[in-house]
C-alpha cells in the first residue's frame, strides 16, 4: 500500500481538493486498493469542517464528490504513516517539516515541484479563483501519480 497525505494551512481548500482529484484518478486507473489518499492541516482553525463551499462546487463540476471529508490537522504520527507527504506551498512545506521534526526528509515536499511551474498552489481562499487552483491541482495529481509509478519501479 502507498499512502499520500496533502497538507495545506486550513484543510479546507487546497490539500481536500488534492485529496479528491487524486482519489478520483486512483481510482479510474483501478489502482484504489494500491494507493490511499488523505488530507491534514498545519493548522488547527478548521477542524471537523467539510471542504469550503468553492472547493466543493468546483469539484461537483467535475464529477468528483467530497463526501464524508472532514478537516483534520497534521500529527507527529503522520510522518511514519505516510509515504508521501505533500505540501501545497512553501510555507506549508516549513511548517511540515517542524511539526513532524523531519528538516530534510525527500517524502516531504512542494507539490508543484514536480510540476514544470514549480511554484505554490495559489490559495483560493484568497484569490476566489477556485478554477485556476483546480487546473494545477489537476496537473500535480498527474505529476505525483508518475513519481509513484518511477518510484515504485
Ligand atoms: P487552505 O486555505 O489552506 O487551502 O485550506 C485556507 C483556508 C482557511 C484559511 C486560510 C487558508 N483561514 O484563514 O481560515
């Protein structure tokens, strides 16, 4: 089994929406029993809440459901937990590495770096701009299915 967790700083836009895309890839590939997929916040603000309503109504657009998600935080536990442990952006990327004390382990790292933009998730919860988030969130699923696929080789 391999196990992917998102993480960004509420829980509740960016790292659930990983969360579904890369479930509903997964799943489509048959690859559901192969690989798990959560979702964490580094912080505690929106714990036990469903996904924002613009990351939910984007993901409906696509036929993706978010049923049953719920925001959660990251824990100290999740390090060993976890194969790949997945920062939205770069200070979502710090904050990872201090709460789990790993300053430089490789299975903790920036999503869209294994993207050619190699920038942060912009964070729709800022920028309203659920759409562009989607498309990116699209591309890095893609991405990081591709490095399971290299790694697992
Ligand atoms: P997320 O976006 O990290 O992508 O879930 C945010 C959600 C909530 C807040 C900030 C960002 N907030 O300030 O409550």
């Amino acid at each position: 089994m391999i196990r992917v967790l998102f993480v960004c700083l509420g829980n509740i836009c960016r790292s659930p929406m990983a969360e579904a895309v890369m479930r509903d890839l997964v799943e489509k590939l048959g690859l559901s029993s192969s690989i798990k997929v959560d979702s964490a916040a580094t912080s505690s603000w929106h714990i036990g809440e469903p996904p924002h309503k613009g990351t939910q109504k984007k993901l409906k657009e696509f036929g993706i459901s978010t049923s049953g998600m719920k925001g959660r935080q990251l824990s100290f536990n999740d390090f060993e937990a976890f194969d790949y442990i997945v920062g939205m952006d770069g200070s979502n990327v710090q904050d990872i590495r201090e709460m789990l004390r790993q300053p430089n382990h490789p299975k903790i790292f920036r999503f869209l770096d294994l993207t050619p933009h190699r920038k942060d998730v912009p964070d729709p919860y800022y920028t309203g701009d659920f759409q562009e988030t989607y498309g990116l969130v699209v591309e890095g699923c893609e991405a990081l299915l591709n490095k399971i696929h290299a790694d697992i080789k």
